[in-house]
C-alpha cells in the first residue's frame, strides 16, 4: 500500500555514486577535506580569539564566519562519509532528512549574510575610517552577529516547516548526496506548490538583499579607493578587502550559475557540484583564503 504522508516515511539517498571503488576514493577525499574543514577554520578561531592584534571588529566578524562554516560542513559532510561506507541503499528518515535541511538552509543564510556584514565593515573602514571605532563599537558588532543568525533562523524556519505539509509515495528516491529542498521537492507527489513558491521568494528576498548590501558597498569602496592619490595607499586599502573580494566572488558566482543556467543544462551532476561549492568547497577555501591573503592573520600564526 502506498504511503502518502511523510510521517514515517524513509527518503532512499542515490548520492554521488555506487560504484564501491570510486566510493572508497571518495570517502578519502573527503575525510581530508572535512578535517581541513575543522582544522582551518578552528586555527582562524583560536588566532582571532588569542591574538591581542586581531581584536578589530573585522576579526571579530571573521571569526563567527569560521564558525559558520564548521557547521555548514559538519551539517553535510559526515553524512556523506557514512553513506560511502554502506553498501546497500542509503536510507535517511524524514526526521533526520528535515533536520540535516533544516541546518542546510540555517548555514546557507548565516554564510551570506555575514559576507554582507562583513562588506559593510570594510565600507566603514575605508569609506568613514575616523569614525570606524565608534560606528563600529562592540555592542553593534553583537548587534550585527545576532541579526545575521535571526536571519538565517528566518529563512531557514520559512523554507524548511512547509515541507512537513508535502506527501510523498512510499519509498523515496533523492538523487542527491544530503536532503536539499530542490530534490525532494523533485521526489514529492503533492502538496509542493507552497514550498516551491516559498522557496523561490525566499531566494529572491534573502539572496538579492544580501547581494545588494554587498554590491553597495563594495560600489563605495572602490570609489573611495580609486579617489586615493599614492599609488601605496590604494594598494593598501584593496590589501584589506581581497580576501574577502574573492570569497564574495566564489560565493555569488556560484549562486549566478545555479539560478541562471538554462533548463537544457539541468542535470544531477551539475546540481551535486554546485551543491558541493556551496556545502563543502566554500567553508574550505574561506580559512585557506583568509590565511593567505591576510597579512595579519599570517603574523599572527607565525607568532603561535
């Protein structure tokens, strides 16, 4: 008989592929990449936290996005590494599948609200410096931190409890490595109507005003920088912002490729790779750019 509502239901996950051999391989792949994950991100914590010289409030905001990015890892990857390891069908009940999206979606909206903030920052610094102490004082800073995770809490809570609405039939296969809305949204009967519009209005709302926080200050900073006469002093100031340049950059080209491509081009392979950008590549790169960009943090780990 078939089952059409998601209580009780077990959702079967296809994930990256079955083939054992290239399973072992990837286990191993991405036991490295999980642990660099936690290592980077957990040495750029303990430095900004030990550190009397990184106690700026931009240091400040690194370290919440090294935070963020240890549970946007955590929150995929180590299920991932179990489901290389079982041989039969990946199973995922609809409890754990709702809590793994749940904190999937929570990260996601953490991760690009705090590159907003941590835009507005930079704007401050360079656009406003004499007054960069106090606009940017340690009670904003808090202020800032809370409402990047209320945000994330929002657009999580508002993607994830309208799928508990949604009927599925008996067994379920989602072809894709962890529970992510678009394919169970593909793998639903009825009832995702709701879901999809929330989803596409939440990415419209929460993406493209966190996109323009970033755009807009970043527009200033360059303007301001470009006003500076030496050439030392602009090398300087876009010394500041390169790190994070790039990892705007890595994020939101990302996220231009999967709201743009053409539907001809649609296929569980790209979505899986974009998902791994987002998931996996991102919280890794972030502790590695930072590090190497950022003068300060490299005296800083030479001092440990």
């Amino acid at each position: 008989e078939m089952e059409n509502q998601t209580t009780g239901t077990e959702f079967v996950l296809l994930g990256l592929t079955r083939d054992h051999l290239l399973q072992r391989l990837l286990f191993t792949m991405f036991l490295i990449i999980y642990l660099i994950i936690l290592l980077g991100n957990m040495v750029v914590m303990m430095v900004i936290r030990t550190d009397l010289h990184l106690q700026s409030p931009m240091y400040f905001f690194l370290f919440h996005l090294a935070f963020i990015d240890i549970c946007y890892g955590t929150t995929v990857v180590p299920k991932m590494l179990v489901n290389f390891l079982v041989k039969g069908s990946i199973t995922i009940s609809i409890n754990a599948c709702m809590t793994q999206m749940f904190f999937i979606f929570l990260s996601a909206g953490c991760e690009v609200f705090m590159i907003s903030v941590m835009a507005y920052d930079r704007y401050v610094a360079i656009c406003n410096p004499l007054n960069y102490q106090e606009a940017m004082n340690k009670h904003f800073c808090y202020q800032l931190v809370v409402s990047v995770w209320a945000t994330g809490l929002l657009y999580s809570v508002l993607n994830t409890v309208p799928v508990l609405n949604i009927q599925f039939c008996g067994h379920t296969e989602i072809k894709h490595f962890s529970c992510e809305l678009p394919p169970l949204l593909s793998a639903a009967c009825s009832g995702m109507f709701l879901s999809k519009l929330i989803l596409l209005s939440s990415a419209v709302i929460f993406g493209s005003s966190s996109f323009l926080l970033t755009l807009i200050s970043y527009i200033y900073i360059i303007t301001t920088i470009l006003k500076i006469q030496s050439a030392e002093g602009r090398h300087k100031a876009f010394s500041t912002c390169s790190s994070h340049f790039i990892v705007v950059g890595l994020l939101y080209i990302t996220a231009l490729v999967q709201y743009t491509k053409p539907k001809s081009v649609s296929s569980i392979i790209l979505d899986q790779v974009l998902s791994t950008q987002y998931s996996i590549l991102t919280p890794l790169l972030n502790p590695i750019i930072y590090t190497l960009k950022n003068k300060d943090v490299k005296t800083a780990l030479s001092r440990i």
